[in-house]
C-alpha cells in the first residue's frame, strides 16, 4: 500500500532515518522548562559579560590587553548567538513536541541546526586556542614580536576563526556527510555512519577541536608557570603583572568549561570515525 513518497520522503529520510521522527513514544524526560531556564541563564550571563568587555575595552591603554579583549569579546558573541540560534529551535520543540517530518520535510531546519551546533561549537574552541597562543607569545617572549596585535588584526583573526567554522558546518549541504535528528528528537547533528562521507566529515570536525583543546592546555601551562616564576620580581611592574593574572585567569576558566562541554564528545567522535568500518 505504500506509494513513493517522492524526493521529499527520500530527502526526510537521509536526515530522520536514523531516528524515529513520527514523534511516538517520544515523552519528555525533563520539563520544558529546564531547557528554557538554562537557555536564559546562559543569555543573561552572556550579555552581562559582553557589557562587561565592552566597558572594560573604552577603559583600555595596553594595546596586548586591547587584542585580548578583542578576542573575548568575538568569543561571548559567538556564544551568546549560539545559544539564541539553537534555543529558538529546540526550546519550541519541548514545549509543543511537533513532528520533524511533517514539519520539515525538506530537511531543511535540520540542516540549519545542525549548521549552528557545528558553528558555534567549533568557534570557541579555535577562539580559546588562539587567546592562549596570544598570551603564550605575549607572557614568554614579549620581544620577540616586531609589533603587538592591533584591533584590526585580532578582528581579522576573529573573522578567520568564523569563516572556518562556517565552511565546516556547510561540508554537509555541500555533500560531505550529513546531519540526522539525535535523541531526544530536539535537535541535529553530525551522524556517526559507516560510510566515507560522514567518517571525514566526523573527523574534520573533531580533530581540529582535540587539537584546539590541547594547545590551549599546554600553552595556558607555560604561561601560568611563567607568571608564578616571575609575579614577586620586581615591584614596578606589579600592575602589568596584575593585569596578566587577571587575563590568565579568564583563560584557564574557558579552557576548563571548553574541556567539560566538549572533549568527551570531541574524543568519542573522533573514536567512533576511526574505529567505523567504511567503503573508501
């Protein structure tokens, strides 16, 4: 009795045949409230930081501060944009549980999301790295740079760490693995399949966040054991040295929360794809 269901069955399939879309049996394990309350949480502690960048910025002298800022400040925006993005999609669906596939039949909101999963996981994680390596460059060996990073350039960065994420989180709508709905049915992400596509893709995003992960630990060390060896020296530069602690601080704080929120699954992905059987 079944009639084809034309390109848009097939199309809904690729994306919801993984996981049971009809929307039975899919009760809620949590109120919907906790999705909603976490996702205000973390807008009201994001807007709050930005504000608090953002004043700290017009207060600012130290050009190696002011790249630092720079810096922070792409990070809480690429943040706060990641959790309005993905609440605004994920926090209706707790609420009225609509069915994927009738309501996207083109995959075409999944592809989105799972875009913004993508993007905005990927993004800190290079952000962090590249706020360590700058501190890294600016606490060991602080002539050895011609000239500090200006505004623009940091911006320019900034920029760089947006386009990779973004041309990443398009691999798959350009053919290159594929995003399915995952459990609880609320959200999209990349898919853990046998096959040649989804294992690279797997891969692409995994390993520059491992890497990501590991050369912020190591840098953010070196700098921490820096400033310990040298913060009683002299007394003339306390407040450059105060100032350091202070950003050094921010620092080893996004690297731990980074650590707890991504790695595991970071470490899992790149697992799963390598131990995948696949036809290359």
């Amino acid at each position: 009795m079944g009639p084809p269901q034309g390109s848009a069955g097939g199309r809904a399939d690729l994306c919801f045949g993984v996981f049971n879309a009809s929307g039975d049996g899919q009760d809620s394990i949590t109120s919907p409230w906790f999705s909603t309350t976490f996702a205000l949480i973390g807008l009201c502690s994001n807007l709050f930081a930005l504000c608090v960048v953002l004043s700290s910025s017009r207060k600012l002298s130290s050009q190696a501060r002011s790249s630092f800022l720079v810096f922070l400040c792409g990070l809480v925006v690429t943040d706060f944009m990641g959790l309005l993005v993905t609440a605004s999609v994920i926090v209706p669906y707790h609420f009225i549980k609509f069915t994927w596939a009738r309501v996207d039949p083109g995959c075409h909101l999944c592809n989105f999301l799972g875009f913004s999963m993508v993007f905005f996981g990927q993004c800190p994680l290079l952000l962090g790295a590249t706020m360590a390596s700058e501190r890294f460059f600016g606490i060991n060996h602080p002539f050895s740079r011609s000239t500090s990073i200006s505004k623009r350039r940091a911006w320019s960065i900034v920029g760089l760490v947006w386009g990779f994420s973004c041309l990443l989180g398009l691999l798959p709508v350009l053919g290159l693995g594929r995003y399915t709905l995952q459990y609880p049915g609320s959200w999209c992400f990349l898919t853990l399949l046998p096959d040649t596509g989804n294992v690279v893709f797997c891969l692409l995003f995994a390993l520059p966040g491992i890497f990501s992960v590991l050369l912020s630990f190591i840098f953010n060390t070196v700098s921490v054991v820096t400033l310990c060896r040298v913060y009683h020296d002299r007394e003339s530069v306390q407040r450059r040295r105060d100032s350091e602690v202070e950003m050094m601080v921010q620092l080893v704080g996004i690297m731990i929360i980074a650590t707890i929120c991504w790695m595991p699954l970071l470490v899992r992905t790149s697992v799963s794809g390598c131990s995948l059987p696949c036809s290359w």
